[in-house]
C-alpha cells in the first residue's frame, strides 16, 4: 500500500512524505490537526494541510529560535513564548536556570492537547514548573502587557492562516511595548525562496524594521519547511546579535545541542545575496 | 414563521432543476453560460457564470413573479413577518426610492429625519415631494446625531396636518433607535404613513435581544437591506410591505424605474440568504452581539478610544441601540474619526466600514472570527501607541440644521450657476454635498449655504473625507440657485 502525506508549497510544488499510518485526526475551534507517523520522518504534526513540525526536524527550528537570543542577552529572566503549545521552545528554554518564568500563550487547547499525547518529548518543556500555558489569543495576551519581558518568542508559523494576527504591524508594536528596555523579540520569518512567499517574508521586515532599533535576520535549514530552508527574526531594542553575542558565556553552561553552536550563531546571519537584497529592499521601502 | 416551509428556496431550487436540464440557450445573456467568455468564467467560476440567466418560464420573472419568485418572495415575507416582500435588484436605495414613490405625489408633505440617506432626497428630487425636516438631537459627547424623540414627530405633524407619511431611520448607521412603535401610533393616528429605512436592520428581524423591526412595530413599509448583515450579494435588497399597503400598486411603482434583467444571482442569494436567517440567524446574530460586545469592551479598557454602546439610550431620541455596530468615537486621542480610518487600512490592513469627523464604524457580522476582531484591538491599541496627538485642533460641529427654502425637486432643476466655495455663503444650493459613507448629505437641494456649513466642507476635504454629490467631482465649486 502507497500512503503518502503531501503539502503544496506552491501551486506547482509539492513535497510529500510516505507514511506508516494516521495517528490522529481532528478539528479544533481554530484549525484542523493530524497526526501522521513516517519512515523518513517519525511523526509529525499537521495543521491545516501543512507540515508544523517533525519529529526528525524539530530540534532544528528549536534550538535556532531559542539559543541565538540566550546567546546575546545577558540576562533573561522572563520569557513570553506566543504559540508554542507543541512545547518545544518551552523545553530548551527550561535548560536556563536563570529564567524564572516562562509564559505560553496557545490559544488552541486541543493543539496542546495533541502534542502532549503524541509528541511528548516537545511536551515535557511545558512541564516545567516555570511554565504558565495561557489560552488566549496572542494579541489580547500582549494588549495588557508593558514592559514585562526580557525575551518574546513568536513560535507562531503561517502569516496567512489563524495565525495571521502574529505577522501583523500591531503585533510587533504590541510586543515592543511588552518588552522590558532591553527586551529582544525573535520570531518565524517564514521562507524566502518561492516567489509567493517572498513577498510576506519581506513584509514581516518591513513591519518589525520600521517598530524596533536593531532588526537582523537569520537562518536555518529545515527540511520539512518550504524549499527546506527557513528565516528567523532578531528585533531587539538594545542588544545586537552579533555585537552583543558572548560565545564563551554560553558555552559555559554545557547545554546539550544538536544543530546550534556558537560558531554557527554568526554564520546564521550571513544571508546569501538574494536574501540580503530581499531585506534591504524591505528596509528601503520603509524609509521612503 | 412557518420553519418547515423555510427550509425550502423554490427560486435556488429552480435553478438547481435549470442546471440539471443542460438546456441550449439562444436566449440572452450571450456570455451562454460563460462559454463566449472564458476570462469571466476564470474570474467568477463556472457556478456562477452558470446561473447568469435570463427570466424564462420556468425562472419567473421580477417584474411580475407568479411562479417561483413569488413563492420565494412570500417566503422572505414571512420569514420578516411582513403582508408581501419584493424581491430588489438595484440595492436598498431602489427600495427607499419605492417607499417615497408610493407614498407621496408632487407637493405632497414627508416628515423626515434629516439624517436620512440621500436615496429619500434624491426620490423627492424625481417626485416633487415635500421634505418637512426633523432636526435631530446631536450627542453631546460625541457629536454622532440621534433619533428623532416623539415630541418632535408630534409637533412636525401638528404644523404639517397635511402630511402624507413619516419617515424613521431604524436603526441609523450608528446604530440609534427611535421610539418607532409609538411613531407608527402617532403617525396612523393621523391617517399618515410610516416609512422605514432598515437599510441596517435586517438583524432586527431575527433576534428579540435587538430593537424592534419595522414589521413588529407596525409600520407600513420598510427597505432592508439583505446585503448588509443579510448576507446575500452585494444590491441585493428587500422592500418589506405591512398589511395596510396595495402590492399591486406598489409593483406598478418598483417597476417604473426597475430593471427589466433583474439578476438571477442577487436575487437567488437573496432566496438563499432568507432560508439562512430563518434557520440560523438568531443563533448568528447572538454571536455577532456576543463579538461585538467583547470588542467594545475591549476597546474600551485601552483607554482614550469610547466605543459606545447601549448606554446611549436615553428614552427618548434614542430609545434602542444596535449592539451590533462597533462604533468608536476616537476625538480624544487626537485623531479624527477619518484618520483612525485611514490608519487601519494603509498601516495595519484593516478595512472599516467608514470614518467620520469623530467616529469610526467596524462592520461586525455573521462573516466575522473572534480572531480578526483580536487583530482590529491590537491595531486601535497601537495606533494610540504610535499616533495619538493633542485634541485640540479638532473640529467640534456634525450637526447643522438646515434652513430649507425650496423642494429638492424645485432647486436640483432651477437655473442655476456654478461658484467657487468660498463664494457661495447666503446662497442657495441646488446638488447634494455628503461624505461617503455614511452618505447623509450636509446640504441637499434646496438648502441655504452657511459659513459653518463651508468650513465643516473644508475640514471634511482636509482631513481626507471621501465626498461626492456634486457636478464638480474635486468639490471645489458649487451650484447654487442664480
């Protein structure tokens, strides 16, 4: 029997994955979620037809979007994780014993519901002591929120469906305000190599450039995202992720890691020419 | 409300049975199912192009149902509890235009709210009637202007024994209420007509937590607009008939200026719509007030925004307000409703309704996600953040009576000359001038022009007001009575 899971990453490309079986199947108020289990790629989750993350991949996407800012900011006590009910982020950051709390906002109960049946290596994160999940909304939770945060992780994946409200002037306005004076805020930035997607890559910098002082952008390769490669954003008010990056302060702390290291930190934000362009072309629109 | 009867729609199913037939056309339209116009069909979908049709047999025809139009009519007339419902293909405006049309002859007296839209202006401009004006109050507050207290509609009929009908607003584009059941028992009581405009009622019709529809309240004709919380396409409306009306006369008037193709496309998702309501809209219209409340709340705790809401009632020029509409007075972080407007589109995405001087209007409705109402909060949240200004400079005026000295029909068609703004103070004004939407004039035909009036035109220009009504489209000329 052929069982094969497939995502269009546009409407002439098409990945698909052979799958063991279906594990689970469900809607929720916000999205539909499958659960599929694969030869190639363990399990992994779906939601509305596209691929959140592996079991193979996800250490990648982790790892990237939680060491780079514990790397350069000196000093994070408080953590706001949007999205992220998968756990994951929550997870490497419960390896940093100097943050104190760490807040999860998933609005979709079901969503969290479904990774901790089948995906609990990522849920362990959420059971950490520090951790408070929060079913809300991601922008009702910032409205109420001034200078709270040292660090923001917006775990939030697709700028076009239910999540459409996290890749939003309002949102990086509403986390800047969230943030303490030199908070720093990373986010999903999406994939910049179809041409569909580059133009909400390029808007999502345009957004965060024109909101915070310091804005850079970085990557990593993930195999099950479009084109299997994906960017990260860094905005930040005080510190630079270069500038400010201690390699030995962080390697000091002997966390166990897969894909970053300090090394790759600084060749994650050496873009290729087509990236760069993309982005300074973004930069130079906002000025205008 | 016959709900097993309900669940029918004879005009969709008829299409339906049109469909499956796979007759030839050598009729018009001559796109022939989209087959001569493959661009069309690329855009609309082979589904839609498919039931572009013409009036046949078996499809009934608008300007005189007697088959499945009719029965689809009949239906939207008992679904709004009302004695006969058309069926309106040229949007609420031709349903208003009939209820002015019907109701009154050249020289014949209309006591009207002068908040009205400009389509009852515009019937009296065709017909010769009469406009008696009944100024309404202005919110102090806000500025927004409310509904016309009983008193008032009283005093115009003890003054205008004369007049033929009374026309309310239920509800305004703000969402205010007037006291329609004791109008409809003034107005009747003097042998005189009432006349709704529910161009933003439809709701009304489907949940008792709303304020009374037109149809409940006893009056005798009313123009709801399906197309606005309705849910059906764009222009499509329905023109609502109380017991005491003659259909057929009515009919002879929507005809005199109604189409002869009426589109099967409004008016199947008119058919369609109406099932809807019937079976879900209380449901949906609890949610849509559920949401609507939320985000006033909302709203309301980022400070500095007001977002009103049935606290406007007062008894008396507004006795109901529409919990539905999310309107917001922003004055007081500095900004003019227009600009809040503007802002939220070019800035952050968001499409609203409209904006004025002080207000803004967020259209929530069926369509509407508990998340997008989250994405319009955030944005009011940051425009206070990043723009909110000093208040002072803002201009106070919305409302300015209007000193009528000619019928709109008199001054559209009188000798007229063309003059500079500024120039034309004192004189009399023979076009409309509004801002679109919400589309209520600031002077309309026959209107004596004021300093304050120029100015508030010059504010409304400057502070990016879409406005229309005149020959001159840059509205830097008016034409005045010679």
């Amino acid at each position: 029997m052929e069982f094969w899971f497939s995502e269009m990453h546009t409407d002439n490309v098409k990945a698909s994955i052979r799958c063991e079986k279906q594990l689970y199947s469900g809607q929720s108020d916000f999205q539909r979620i499958d659960v599929f289990d694969s030869a190639e790629y363990g399990r992994f989750l779906v939601s509305n037809g596209s691929v959140i993350f592996s079991e193979k991949d996800e250490f990648i996407y982790d790892e990237m979007i939680v060491h780079v800012p514990m790397a350069v900011h000196p000093n994070v006590k408080s953590v706001l994780v949007i999205g992220g009910g998968d756990g994951g982020v929550a997870r490497e950051l419960s390896y940093y014993k100097e943050i104190e709390t760490i807040d999860v906002v998933e609005p979709d109960e079901l969503f969290v519901e479904v990774c901790r049946e089948y995906f609990p290596d990522n849920a362990k994160g959420l059971e950490d002591p520090r951790v408070t999940i929060y079913n809300q909304d991601g922008l009702r939770a910032l409205r109420t929120r001034h200078g709270e945060y040292d660090l923001i992780i917006n775990d939030a994946t697709d700028p076009f469906g239910h999540t459409a409200g996290l890749f939003t002037k309002e949102f990086y306005g509403l986390c800047y305000k969230a943030l303490k004076d030199d908070g720093v805020m990373v986010y999903q930035h999406g994939s910049p190599f179809y041409d569909e997607d580059e133009g909400a890559c390029q808007s999502m910098h345009k957004k965060a450039y024109r909101v915070f002082p310091i804005c850079r952008v970085y990557q990593a390769h993930i195999p099950t995202c479009p084109a299997g490669y994906w960017l990260f954003g860094f905005a930040s008010k005080k510190y630079h992720p270069l500038n400010d990056f201690d390699a030995k302060r962080w390697k000091k702390r002997g966390i166990q890691t897969w894909y970053y290291t300090t090394n790759l930190h600084t060749g994650a934000f050496m873009l290729p020419k087509y990236v760069e362009d993309l982005m300074e072309e973004a930069e130079e629109r906002q000025k205008k | 409300m016959d709900i097993e009867k309900q669940k029918r729609a004879p005009l969709y199913e008829a299409l339906e049975r049109l469909r499956r037939q796979r007759v030839v056309p050598f009729d018009v339209p001559g796109h022939k199912r989209g087959r001569g116009n493959p661009e069309l069909v690329r855009l609309l979908g082979e589904q839609c192009v498919g039931i572009d049709v013409n009036s046949m047999k078996p499809l009934d025809n608008l300007c005189h149902p007697v088959s499945v139009i009719l029965e689809a009519e009949q239906l939207a007339a008992d679904a709004f509890g009302a004695a006969h419902a058309f069926f309106m293909v040229g949007g609420t405006t031709s349903a208003v235009q009939s209820m002015i049309l019907a109701s009154c002859k050249a020289g014949e007296k209309i006591i009207v709210p002068r908040n009205v839209h400009k389509s009852v202006i515009n019937a009296m401009v065709l017909n010769g009637a009469v406009p008696v004006y009944v100024n309404p109050d202005v919110e102090p507050r806000i500025g927004i202007s409310l509904g016309m207290q009983i008193s008032q509609v009283e005093a115009a009929i003890q003054e205008n024994p004369d007049a033929v009908a009374v026309f309310v607003n239920n509800p305004t584009y703000y969402g205010i209420c007037s006291d329609l059941r004791s109008i409809v028992e003034l107005a009747h009581s003097h042998n005189m007509r009432v006349l709704a405009d529910e161009a933003h009622g439809t709701h009304f019709y489907f949940n008792d937590k709303l304020p009374v529809s037109a149809m409940a309240a006893g009056a005798d004709m009313a123009a709801v607009s399906m197309h606005k919380s309705g849910g059906s396409l764009t222009q499509s409306s329905l023109l609502l008939l109380g017991s005491g009306m003659n259909e057929g006369y009515v009919k002879q008037i929507i005809n005199l200026t109604q189409t002869t193709s009426a589109s099967y496309l409004l008016m199947s998702s008119l058919d369609i719509s109406r099932r809807n309501l019937a079976m879900r809209g209380c449901e949906s219209f609890g949610k849509v007030m559920q949401m609507a409340e939320y985000a006033r709340a909302e709203i309301n705790a980022i400070g500095g925004y007001y977002a009103y809401g049935s606290e406007l009632c007062n008894g008396t020029s507004c006795v109901g307000y529409d919990v539905t509409k999310l309107s917001v007075f922003t004055r007081e972080i500095g900004l003019a409703g227009i600009e809040v407007y503007d802002l939220l589109r070019d800035e952050y995405d968001i499409q609203i309704e409209f904006g004025d001087i002080g207000n803004i209007l967020a259209y929530i409705s069926i369509g509407d996600r508990i998340q997008d109402i989250e994405r319009l909060v955030g944005a009011l949240a940051d425009i206070k953040r990043l723009y909110s200004t000093d208040t002072q400079d803002l201009f106070g005026l919305e409302y300015i009576p209007p000193k009528v000295v000619a019928t709109p029909q008199e001054a559209f068609y009188a000798d007229k000359e063309m003059l500079p703004l500024e120039q034309t103070n004192g004189r009399i004004c023979s076009e409309f001038v509004m801002c679109y939407p919400p589309g209520i004039p600031i002077l309309a035909p026959g209107e004596i022009i004021t300093e304050d009036i120029i100015n508030y035109i010059k504010y409304a220009k400057e502070k990016g007001c879409s406005m229309q009504g005149t020959e001159d489209p840059a509205i830097e000329q008016l034409n005045v009575l010679r």
